[in-house]
C-alpha cells in the first residue's frame, strides 16, 4: 500500500492491477484505475520481488525470456515503479546477447467506485473507455479519470482498454513508459511536503545496539508524512488522517492522540492540528466540544463517544505542545478554545465528582475520567501561566476526582485487585481488566520535567503495572485490549482482545514513567517484534494471541495500515526510553532514562525541542547524555 493523501495505491505483490478486491490507484476516496496489466511478447512477466521503497512508492521486479535459444535464463526484466500520486514507471531492461524486439502491451480499466463500494463488494462494472490525449479516458455521472503515457503509444484502442507500443532493446539496453492516472483536467496530487522545513514533522534517527529501532523510526516517521492532510480553507494547517485505506479523512480524537505522541518531532503538527480542530468546536448547549463519531467499546460497555475524548485532548496537546516549545503566540491564539473545552468539562460534571457518558443512563468510564481528571491539572496548568482564571478550581475538582476514584473504581478480589473497566449508574462495577487502564497511568507533563499524579496511589498503580505486564494482559507482541481470561474474549476482537499499538505505546510510557521498567520493557519488546513482522509499518492493530516460539502476529483484517496513532506511538515507544521531558518556557530539559536499558545503547538524533534540533543517548548503563540541544537549553534536575 502505497499512501500519500489524498493519493493512495493498493497492489498485491504480483504488481498487476487485476480490478479484483482493492487495487487499484485511488485518489480523495475514488478508484481512479483499478487494473493495469503489463504484457511484453505476449506474456506477462513472472514476478520475483515486490518491496516497498518509501511509504508513498513500491517497487515490483518481474522476468521473462525473450530469446528463443536463451536457455532457462531470463533475458528481460521489467521493473515497474508505482507512486501513490498516480504515476507507474515501467522500465523494461535487456540482458540478451542481441537486439529484442518487444511487443509492450498495457491494459487499462476503472469503475470509478467510491473506497466504501469496493470494500462492500459493491463496485460495479468497468466503464467503456474512450481515447484522450496520450492515453485513454473513462466518465460517469461522479467523476471522470484519464490515463497518459509517455512517449505516446504507437497504439490505442478505446474497446479494449490497451495501449501498445514496438520497443527495440539492444544488449544491455533500457526502455520506459510512465504512465500518469489523473481525475480528467486535475494536475499532479498535491500533498502536504515530505521533506526537510516543508514537513512539519522532523526526519528523526535512531542508532544503537538495536537496528530495529532506527528501521522502526525511519519507517513511522515516514507513515506520518504520507498520511498528512491539510485543512482545505486554511491549507497552512496540517492534521493527520486517521489511516489507511478504511479512514482517510480527520478522526479528531485519533489526530489529536497522534499528535501529541509525535511531539518529540516538533510542535508544528500539534499547532495545525489544534486550529483544524477549534474551527469545529460547537456554540450553543453543548460549547465548546468538539464533535467526533461514536466508537466501539468491547463486549462489555456500550458505544464510546470520541468527541469527549478529543475535547478533553484539546487543552492537554495544547499544555505539552507549550512544554515542547510551541510558540507563544500561537498557545495565545488557541488558548480560547482550550478554554472553551474546560468550561465544557466543568458544565458537564457539574456539582457531580465524575464526568458523566455522552449517553444519558451510560455507564461512568474509567478512561474517561482519566482523561478528565488529566484535563483538569494541564488545563489549570496551562490556565495559571497565562493568567486565567479557573485553574484552582479544576485543581479542587480533580482532588476530589481521585480521592473518590480510587475507593470507587477499585475491584478488590484475592489477586490483590484491579481498577474497574466502568460503574454502572447504579453503582455496580463492570470489573473486566481492560487496555484502557493504561490511561491511568498516563498523567500528562507538567513544569520542570514533572509528571502530574495520578489517579491511583501507590499501591494500586503497582498492582495495575504487575497486571499490565502479566500473561494475562501482555500478548508477547503487546498489550491486548481485553484480558485473555475474560468473558468475550476474542483475539481479533477491535476492544475484546486484540492488540492496539496506541494502547501499548501508552502503557510502555506510563509504566516506565513510573519506574516500573520490567514490565514497560516486555511490552516494548513485543512490539518491536511484531513491528519487525510486519515490515516495521505497524498496523493500528493486530491479533492478541500469544507469542510462541517461530510464531509471527496475525494481522487484523480490518486494520488500517498505516495508521496515525500506530506510527505515531512507535515514536513514543522509543522517545520514552530517555525519558525527555522538556519545559521549553523555563529553558530546561529534563531526562529520565529507561534504566534497564532493553534496547542497549540507542541514541536519538534529529528531534525538535522549541523548533531546534536536539539529540540524546542512552548507554547501556541507563545513563542519559544530550548531545545536541538549542543554545541556553539546560539540564533539568
């Protein structure tokens, strides 16, 4: 899959576009080609590689013989280099000990269908095409596409659907086309920029013991750049979508998320993504939320509502991304809206302890109160500084938040307990063990390197590590989403068990940030294993079954891959083992390294801490060193 948004291409690693499942050349949601097929003499090549270059261009390599008394050895091969934008290069090269001449056929179709039609099997039949240009054209009622080719076809037959062209190869020799799929009369795809001060998210590096870490890193940041978005009315503004193929549109609650994780490579994606999402804010009975679609929740909770999770988000990026060095001017200008999802939260508690569901008679979640309750202290944090009022109020509600939580969301049972899932409105604890308790651990950055408290005191944050980091919960490949010995269990279940690489990320961060390293470095060796599985492009889940010996993650088939918050928490996942935790308004940085040091010795280059580049290492001693960091940057206690 190669992804540059809006611009997408699906292939199998046959490189032909047969028009069979997804394939097919997509742009802004519409299939713009869905089967191009490649003859050279007649035959079609036999495919021997197929690798992804970067996240936006794959690369297929087939062979063929050409020459009648050239023995079993190929003498052709063609090269077909594929980019989401909508281009293929065919390239055809000849080894033969004297002048082919080769027949090139092309064949060429579409249906023009909507992403959510061919997934529904509902794609319909291939248009008639017409000859346009140098290529070929195809039109419906929706939309129009266009096919050219450089050099021109010697050959084009509308009935057909085939150009063709006569090449001659001498011995050695090279011949290409570039074929150039387009919506009829538009340009190239314009993506957001990939490269260098046009990204607004750094080309980080990792080197180490562990050259997984560098091709994991190499290949998040890559994912984050191809699923970049702008905001069409402001187009300076970017955000990311939420993943491939299934969601490539803005999924707040998921940007936001992303986002946040992905400060370590600056504040720029943060600061775009903050104003996208203030110009959605709505006025009236429900100010300042920000709406969001209602997700899924497990076997056991009914449907979660992501517009409270995003509105709650939306002063916690906004406090971090000031940490990391967002601009003040920019914190000021989106300082409105932060407040606007305070005043949210305040008037939905209202002279209540807990944060109540989105539904009226739905259940209190413990996820949501811990992004509450975390709210609250940046949002008073972020308040204080700016000389607002209403900090110590939200500071007064969150103490009574967690004094109640911790008597009324614990489960005690003969395993030394656990934190419950939700409470029923009639009280009543939904026990089931659940990923979303990673949150919990989860408190946001406060001043000089400082993390907030939490919502569980010290001996019940041991006991959810010592869960967390147990069979039960730890797959080997990663957290699962619902215990293993639960009721409903599925492996593959969206929320009843299967891996969701944010959720990991999280709990790898909390655990470590609360010293409870063993168990954060399990979790991130699963991981990183599953990541080398699957290419080190990590889908936003994958089956919860249990790590074996020679065994390999199954992949969810209703995965999107890639994903933001996958990519985005496989920077989390190695950023946390130097544990940076900058405080850009006082000029420090603070470093709380991973002591255990899993990975052995890993240093991190080309991260953004107040829009310069810094640097760290970590030796295999534990022991954290800056090596590059913007002038009068100091190092914290």
């Amino acid at each position: 899959m190669c992804v540059a948004l809006p611009g997408l291409a699906i292939s199998t690693d046959q490189g032909q576009l047969t028009g069979r499942g997804l394939e097919g050349f997509y742009r802004a949601g519409r299939r713009m080609l869905s089967r191009c097929q490649v003859r050279v003499a007649g035959r079609e090549p036999l495919a021997v590689q197929a690798r992804m270059l970067t996240a936006d261009r794959a690369r297929f390599v087939g062979t063929l013989r050409a020459s009648a008394d050239g023995g079993p050895d190929p003498d052709v091969v063609v090269e077909r280099t594929r980019h989401a934008d909508g281009t293929e290069r065919i390239t055809l090269r000849s080894a033969a000990s004297r002048t082919l001449r080769l027949p090139v056929e092309v064949a060429l179709g579409t249906d023009l269908a909507e992403l959510s039609s061919v997934a529904a099997g509902r794609a319909g039949p291939e248009l008639p095409a017409s000859v346009h240009d140098s290529g070929l054209r195809w039109s419906c009622a929706t939309g129009h596409s266009a096919v050219t080719a450089e050099p021109p076809p010697a050959d084009a037959l509308a009935s057909a659907g085939l150009l063709r062209w006569e090449f001659e190869l001498p011995p050695g020799g090279t011949r290409s086309v570039e074929l150039r799929v387009r919506p009829d009369g538009a340009g190239a795809t314009r993506t957001v920029g990939r490269g260098g001060a046009t990204s607004p998210i750094a080309q980080a590096q990792a080197a180490g013991d562990d050259p997984r870490a560098q091709a994991l890193l190499h290949t998040c940041v890559e994912d984050l750049r191809a699923l970049l978005l702008r905001d069409p009315g402001h187009p300076s503004d970017t955000h990311l979508a939420a993943g491939a193929p299934w969601r490539c549109g803005l999924a707040p609650a998921e940007a936001l998320a992303a986002a946040r994780m992905t400060l370590p490579l600056g504040t720029r994606l943060a600061a775009g993504t903050l104003r996208t999402l203030a110009r959605t804010q709505l006025a009236g009975p429900r100010s300042g939320l920000i709406p969001g679609p209602r997700r899924d929740a497990g076997p056991h909770l009914p449907p979660g509502c992501t517009a409270t999770e995003a509105t709650l988000l939306f002063p916690v990026l906004l406090a971090e991304a000031r940490r990391w060095g967002l601009a003040a001017a920019e914190v000021e200008e989106l300082l409105p809206a932060a407040e606007r999802c305070l005043d949210w939260l305040r008037t939905a508690v209202g002279d209540g302890t807990y944060l109540p569901d989105s539904s009226p008679g739905g259940p209190l979640r413990c996820e949501t109160q811990a992004h509450a309750y975390r709210a609250a202290l940046l949002g008073a944090d972020l308040l204080d500084a700016h000389g607002r009022p209403g900090g110590a109020g939200l500071r007064q509600w969150a103490q009574v938040l967690r004094t109640s939580f911790r008597e009324d969301f614990w489960v005690e049972d003969r395993g030394g307990g656990r934190p419950a899932a939700a409470r029923a409105p009639d009280g009543r604890l939904v026990p089931h063990l659940a990923a979303g308790a990673a949150h919990l651990l989860d408190t946001g950055l406060l001043g000089s390197g400082a993390t907030a408290p939490g919502l569980l005191d010290k001996v019940q944050t041991e006991q959810l590590a010592r869960l967390l980091g147990g069979p039960v919960m730890d797959s080997g490949w990663g957290l699962r989403s619902l215990g293993v010995k639960e009721a409903a269990y599925n492996p593959f279940g969206h929320r009843a068990g299967a891996v969701r690489v944010q959720e990991s990320a999280v709990a790898v961060a909390g655990l470590a940030a609360a010293g409870y390293e063993k168990e954060a470095s399990s979790l991130l060796r699963g991981v990183l294993a599953a990541a080398e599985a699957f290419g080190h492009r990590l889908p936003e889940m994958y089956a919860g079954e249990q790590r074996a010996q020679g065994t390999a993650p199954l992949p969810h088939p209703a995965a999107c891959r890639p994903a933001a918050t996958a990519a985005a928490a496989g920077v989390l996942l190695l950023t946390s083992l130097a544990g940076i935790r900058p405080d850009a308004p006082a000029g420090t940085v603070t470093l709380r390294p991973v002591r255990s040091a899993p990975l052995g010795e890993i240093g991190l280059t080309g991260l953004r801490i107040a829009g310069t580049p810094f640097s760290v290492r970590v030796s295999r001693l534990g022991l954290a060193m800056v090596e590059e960091a913007a002038e009068g940057l100091q190092l914290g206690v």
